[in-house]
C-alpha cells in the first residue's frame, strides 16, 4: 500500500471520527454516535504496537496539512482518543522529524564557515558533520540491535566532500534513523550507553541532541531558540537520568564539593534538587528548602542551562543561595 493511500485513508478516518464526535445531538442520535466510534476503535485497540504507533503518526500527519484552528486540534487529539499513545516511542519520533526538519532548514541558510558561537572552535559544518555521524551512529546500533559498544568511527559516514552538500546529507540521516525507529520495537533489548537497555533510549536520546544542536545553530545566528516547557523538562529529566552513565560527565561532578542545586522551571512549576559531593551524585523531581542554591528561569531556558548554553547569571534567572555551587556544578557538567 502507498504512503498516498495509507494517508489518504487515516485523514478520511479522522474526518469522519471526528464529524461524529463533534455531531449536534439534534443531527445525529447521541447513543448511536458513542456506538459508532466505539465499532471504529474496537478494531485499532487490536493492531499491534507498531500499526498503532504508525496510525497515530499519520493521524498527527493529517494534523499539520490542516492550518492551526480547531479542526487541527481536533486531529491531534486522535491518537490519545483511540489510546494509540500507551507509549512515548512515535511521539518521540515525530518530535525529532519536527526538530530535524528545522536543524536542516536553519543549516541551508547558513555558511558552513559560520562559527558556532556556543561550541568554540566549531563552524556549521562541524556541528552539521556531528549531529549526521550520530545519525548514522544510532541507525547502525538499532538495525542491528547492538549488544555492545559499537564507536561511530566505525560506522560509514558517505560524507560528501563539499561541506555545502552536508545539510541534504544530513537529512538523508535523519530520515534513515526515523525510518529505523519506527520499525522497532521499542521494548527490545539492545546495548545503549545510558540508563535505558531498550530501543527505546535511541528516540529520546536523539531528540535532545537535535534540541540542544538546533539551539546551538539558532543561537549562532542570532535567534532565540523556541523549546516548549514540555519537552525542556523531559530533556532535564533525561539529563540527570543518564549523566552517571557518562563518564565525561560522572567524573567531573564526582570531584565536587558537597553542595546541591533545584532548578525552578517559572513556566511549569517542575523543580529538579541535584545534589552531588562526598556521598555522590543524586537527583530528585522536587525542591528542597536546604538546598544551596536554587536557580529559577523558564523551562527551556533551564535546558540549555543544564547543557552550558545559558550562564547562570543570564538575566533570564533568578540565583538564590550561594551562586559558586551551580557555577561549579555547571563547569563540570558542560556537555
């Protein structure tokens, strides 16, 4: 079946679930309609992980060819109504095809010489060139669902020899890794190097490198990077998740004095207490009255914080305690 016919059929479904959903009850019978839509669902709470996991990318597909109104958001709305989002792996992966696209797009405008302002030493083309091998890196690793270490050195990169050609090669990687991830299960076994042993770490892990890496070109360029509160504290919370399991990381911290810091995300309310010292590192998703320091700012700014691309003393935050503790803890933790 063509990808025309398959999104075809689901923006058809959609339109007719939700005509009926959204029916007068003076026009369609209210018992009749709840009989309607649960002869539809009944079928699609059958499929497998993976049709559902890609009926609700054509749904959220279908979604975004329609302009921002009620008729949008009533699309997105689809998948979580039929219960196609018992997990996160396609959310994840529809996130990251949004952030790459972006990536791609803001990488086109730009001289490959370009410096990266948030990456000394780094043009476009270097950061460009990263952000594809780890493409190539995760694609590779989940194909053949590795069950050790695999270094990206030995991965084929196929980079073009002109570094104005890395921008479509990137988004040859990024549709190649999708297209991997999306096929697999994202409960099976495989070697990563984080917490998660799943397939299920390569999305979320990727989606946060595309953050970060899509604010390191925006920032070059002189633009504020747009992160949804949302996806910010996800990507902190998976910051802290798998900072022990890196050890460029996990070493600097363990030489820490003892101290502890909370994050405040003003946008959220979401608190993070990362504490670290003598009786090592730890986090938890709440505030705590002893902490050293608190810093405060909006969600995504807090992100890029964690990743040492906002200082603490950006007027974007609020610094109470004792500012040397998170002035350390960020040196140690600049990714």
């Amino acid at each position: 079946m063509s990808d025309a016919l398959l999104n075809a059929l689901a923006e058809a479904l959609a339109d007719v679930v939700i005509s009926i959903d959204t029916c007068d009850d003076d026009v369609l019978d209210p018992d009749t309609a709840v009989k309607w839509l649960e002869t539809t669902g009944y079928p699609l709470d059958r499929l497998p992980p993976a049709d559902r996991r890609e009926l609700a990318r054509l749904f959220r597909r279908a979604a975004h060819r329609h302009p921002a109104g009620a008729w949008r958001d009533e699309l997105l709305r689809m998948p979580e109504g039929f219960g196609l989002d018992d997990d996160q792996h396609e959310l994840y992966c529809d996130a990251i095809e949004h952030v790459e696209g972006r990536f791609v797009a803001t990488a086109r405008e730009a001289d490959p010489a370009t410096p990266v302002t948030t990456c000394p030493g780094w043009t476009f083309a270097d950061l460009v060139r990263h952000h594809g091998t780890t493409h190539r890196w995760m694609e590779h690793l989940i194909r053949i669902r590795a069950a050790e270490r695999v270094w990206s050195r030995e991965i084929p990169l196929n980079l073009p020899d002109d570094a104005a050609a890395y921008p479509d090669w990137l988004a040859r990687g990024a549709e190649s890794v999708l297209g991997t991830l999306r096929k697999a299960d994202p409960d099976t076994p495989m070697w990563s190097d984080g917490a998660d042993q799943r397939v299920a770490y390569f999305p979320r892990r990727l989606l946060f490198e595309a953050v970060v890496h899509l604010a390191d070109a925006e920032l070059s360029l002189g633009r504020e990077p747009s992160i949804g509160p949302g996806t910010a504290a996800d990507g902190i919370e998976e910051f802290l998740e798998n900072l022990p399991y890196f050890p460029w990381l996990a070493e600097p911290v363990s030489r820490l004095a003892d101290g502890s810091v909370v994050l405040s995300a003003t946008d959220t309310g979401a608190s993070w207490t990362v504490g670290f010292g003598e009786a090592g590192f730890g986090w938890s998703k709440s505030a705590t009255d002893d902490a050293s320091a608190r810093v405060e700012g909006p969600a995504g700014d807090l992100l890029l914080l964690t990743y040492g691309r906002r200082s603490a003393d950006d007027p974007r935050f609020t610094v109470t305690g004792d500012p040397s503790v998170p002035a350390s803890w960020l040196a140690a933790t600049a990714f």
